[in-house]
C-alpha cells in the first residue's frame, strides 16, 4: 500500500470512472475488466502509465508507486492463473452471508433474471448452429467474430448487459476480446476495411464476368493482370469471393479420389503392353474400360468392357446407372467362363479409379491374371479398346431409348452382332468369334 492518501475530491473522481470498483483513502480496488484491458495493452507493448492513461485515470493521483505495484501484481497474476488470477478473490471469501429472509419481490426479480440467462443461453446456441444437447457432443464450429455478433445481438434483445461473462464462457471468447471488438475505433476500422473490400469486388467481378466465361481465383488473378493491368495477392481473392459469395461453378476434385490420393491405397501397374497388342495369341492380352451412354433425354448408363486384344472380341461386359466399383469387378467376374485364357494374360487399362481401387487389384491378382496400366492421360496406349467405344455408339441407337432397360436389351443385341456377325477386314473379314476359333484350330 502506498503512503498517498486520496484526496474527498480525487476519491470523487475515481468512482466516476467505469474501471474502478471501490475506492478509499488508502486504497482503490479495480474491476477485473480493466485488469484484463491492462494485460491485453501490456502485450501490445504499451507502458503501465499509458495504459491508466488510456483509460481515464489521473496518473498524477494515482502516484507511479501504486501503478508500478498494480502492473507487477496483475502480470505475475495472469502469468501463473491465466485470466482466473486477475478475479478478485475476495468476492469468493469475503463478506458475510445473506441471512434474512428474500422478499417475494426479490425472489421474483432473481428468477426472472435466470429465465432471461437461460433463454439467452439457448438462442445463442441456436444461433450457433446448434442445441443444447448437440453443443455438448460436438464442437460448434463458428468464427470468434461471429460469435461476438451472437452474444451482442443477445445482449440487445434480453437486456442482460451484465451477463457478458456468462455469455463469452458459453461461446468461449475472450470478455476483453468482446469489449475491444465494439470498440468505437475498431467499428470505424471495420467500416473501412468493407468499404475497400466493397472496391475490390467490383474489380474482381469484372474479371469474373469477362467474356462471359466461368472463372476460378487463379483465373481471375490472370485475367486482372493481363487484361487490366491489375495485381492482386490470391489470398485477397479468395478472401472476397468467399465474402461476397463470388462461386465459381466448376466442379471440385472428386472427394473420394482425394482421399485415395491423401492416403495412397490405389496403386498404378506399369506398363507392360507398349502398345504391343497384336501378339498372335488369343486370350492373352485383355484391354478394358468404361464409357458413359447418354439415353432418355439426358439421363446416363454406364457400359464395362473387357476386349481380346488378338481377337477384338468382347468377353465380358457390365451396364449400370451408377459409376461404383462394383460396375468394375462384375465385369472381371464374367471373365471367369471363358477357358481359353492363357496362363500368362494379363489385363490392360487406363489408371483410372476402378482399376487402382485395391478390390480390384485384389480380384485381378485372385484370378491369375496380370495388370498393366497406360500411362497417364494418354489414349493411345489402349487405343483398340477406344476404337471398340467409337463403333459402338455409331452404330448403337442407345439415344432412342427411354428406360435402362432398353438400355441393356439394345447392348446385349450389339455384343451377339459384333463378336458373332460383324466382319472386321483386319480380321480376315471374319467376326471376332470365328477369328478366334480358327487361331484356336491352327494352335
């Protein structure tokens, strides 16, 4: 305690100040809010003095021995408890207890105050995202400025302007972080800061209307620069079309492919074919792949196949109106009834999703047979099998049909034509079928 006394006038002036709590002759006690600003200040780099300064105080009055002892108290306080050592302890142990007995107006005013705490508790959860029961099973997810939007609007709405803490504790914030956010200065700064965002969009939309294509973040970026003369950082970008509800109707990478990537279960083979997919044999080179039909005004089938590369025949073939796995490992499954694969087939494909999947793969390796993969993005490497695709939708009327029924009746026509009727020149004019029968005859 410091030997200045405070003078009726000076005691005078200190309770006029929201900060201070009580204030005596030898003694002032501050409120645990401007404990709190104190250390928020303090972190900034601002001396003990500017701070009470700041804060309305008379530094003269207060003498730098009493504001030198407060500053090392709250700070040795705050660095061992955290904020729960600049409470005011005697507000836990001091004072005697209320032993008469409540009026019924008191009871009643206590009452209506805990029913205006718990309907602000839960049309803050509400606000939230959330309910009572779900707020304890998971955590809300909401930004620190929202939630000192939520907690004001609460405030306004109940009139429970000294049930801050509670409602800071209940969204977890900082009541000092709350105080500062409504701050006048930290208003006028958010006014500003918007008012420039609000510049920003109108140039970026302008780049995102250009030539009436659709454009993402990086395409915005490059067109500012190359048709405006414009430069700005990605990260603004980003930021204002997230604000602004700027979308970029392109579609994302599909999530279950990331997640395949991310933990790496699908694998790729190399390789082998090179393109070598005549080798005299049938049933040992085998290529496949999937291919989308467009049927009924705009709906979709799906069409599997797996090709005799020696032979162009079509040994098994899946249709679905779905693009799962399964469309995949039914196909290889039908492969099972034809006997004259050789020991040494091996099956050839793109590295699209179905042939990394590791079912797949496990399937391949289960039935004996080897894998080899194109390389990336390039068609070639599988060219026969796009070749089969191409013939397949010229001569097909699978536009004509409205059901996936129809689909699969018109398919299942096709595949008895091509591999048993449809003369190929390279084949000796013979159908597929009866190509490999004749090679079988002259083994």
């Amino acid at each position: 305690m410091t030997k200045n006394l405070f003078s009726r006038q000076q005691q005078a002036q200190l309770k006029l100040n929201p900060y201070v709590k009580t204030v005596s002759a030898k003694a002032i006690t501050y409120t645990d809010e401007f404990k709190e600003f104190f250390i928020d200040e303090y972190d900034k780099g601002k001396y003990p003095s500017e701070i009470f300064l700041e804060a309305g105080f008379d530094i003269e009055a207060l003498g730098p021995t009493r504001i030198r002892k407060a500053s090392n108290r709250w700070r040795t306080a705050y660095k061992e408890h955290g904020l729960t050592g600049l409470e005011d302890a005697r507000k836990h142990t001091s004072g005697r207890p209320l032993e008469r007995e409540l009026s019924l107006e008191e009871k009643y005013a206590r009452l209506e105050a805990k029913m205006k705490l718990l309907e602000a508790e839960n049309e803050l959860l509400k606000k939230l995202g959330s309910t009572r029961k779900a707020a304890d099973e998971e955590e809300i997810k909401i930004s620190t400025v929202q939630k000192f939007e939520l907690i004001h609007q609460s405030i306004e709405k109940y009139q429970l302007k000294r049930m801050v803490r509670y409602l800071c504790e209940i969204a977890n914030v900082s009541r000092s972080g709350y105080y500062r956010y409504f701050k006048e200065e930290a208003i006028l700064t958010r006014q500003k800061q918007h008012e420039e965002d609000e510049a920003v969009k109108e140039v970026i939309l302008k780049a995102f209307h250009f030539r009436g294509r659709k454009k993402g973040a990086r395409q915005i970026k490059m067109t500012l620069e190359n048709q405006y003369g414009t430069t700005y950082n990605l990260k603004r970008i980003r930021r204002i079309m997230k604000k602004f509800n700027i979308i970029c109707p392109i579609r994302k990478a599909n999530p279950a492919r990331r997640m395949a990537k991310a933990t790496k279960e699908h694998c790729t083979s190399p390789n082998n074919l090179h393109r070598n997919f005549k080798q005299g044999v049938a049933g040992k080179v085998l290529l496949t792949d999937i291919t989308y039909l467009t049927y009924g005004g705009g709906k979709r089938a799906y069409l599997s196949t797996i090709k005799d590369a020696e032979t162009n025949e079509i040994l098994a073939y899946e249709v679905t109106s779905t693009l799962s796995i399964e469309i995949a490992l039914n196909t290889l499954h039908k492969l099972k009834k034809h006997r004259h694969l050789r020991e040494d087939a091996f099956i050839h494909s793109d590295q699209g999703f179905h042939y990394t999947n590791p079912k797949f793969r496990a399937l391949v390796k289960k039935m004996g047979l080897g894998q080899s993969m194109s390389r990336r993005g390039n068609c070639w490497d599988n060219a026969p099998q796009e070749s089969f695709f191409g013939h397949f939708k010229d001569e097909t009327t699978i536009r004509a049909c409205e059901t996936i029924k129809e689909v699969k009746k018109e398919i299942k026509s096709y595949m008895i034509y091509y591999n048993h009727y449809r003369g190929q020149w390279n084949l000796k004019k013979l159908p597929p079928a009866k190509y490999r029968q004749q090679l079988q005859n002259m083994a």
